[in-house]
C-alpha cells in the first residue's frame, strides 16, 4: 500500500479547507418542503462570494415546492437580463 507524500497530504489538506468553506451552515431542522427551500435559499444567499441576483433567481424559479413548467427557460431568461444589464453597466464606465 502506497502512503502519501508530503505533497499529497498537503493536497488532501487543501480540499477538505475548500470543501469545509464551501459547506453552506448548518439548517435546522424543517417541517415541509417549502420550509427546507426557503432555508437553502437563505443559507445559498449568506454563503460569502455568492452572487445575490443569481441566488436569487434560484430562489425564484427553482428552489420552489413546485416549479413552474418553463422553470428552467425562465430563470435562464433571467440570468441572461442580468448578464445584459451588467454588461452594458460595464460599456457605459468604458465609454464614461
């Protein structure tokens, strides 16, 4: 059986770092779907780095007891606006 190196231990450390940091807090426990989906969302938005209007569209469109039939095409929809908002945000510091 092959140890690990010093390398690949340092390598092991480092994931369980990311994976711990990337672990969302703790839920209490929840009585219904609808409860543990608003909790994931709340807990998704309260993770650092996220990025709050695609969290929130999860939260809007996917993260529901019972998603709309277009779910996925309407939350794509949505990110696409956002991403055509923030893009010409962008264009209009460039042009200043």
């Amino acid at each position: 059986m092959m140890g690990l190196d010093e390398s690949g231990a340092a390598d092991k450390a480092a994931i369980l770092d990311i994976l711990a940091a990337l672990a969302p807090p703790q839920v209490e426990n929840v009585d219904t779907p609808g409860d543990f989906l608003a909790a994931l969302a709340a807990s998704l938005n309260a993770l650092e780095g996220v990025d709050v209007d695609v969290a929130g569209i999860l939260a809007d469109h996917l993260l529901t007891v019972v998603p709309h039939a277009n779910a996925v095409s309407n939350a794509t929809v949505a990110i696409a606006a956002i991403a055509a908002k923030r893009a010409a945000l962008d264009q209009e510091e460039v042009d200043g």
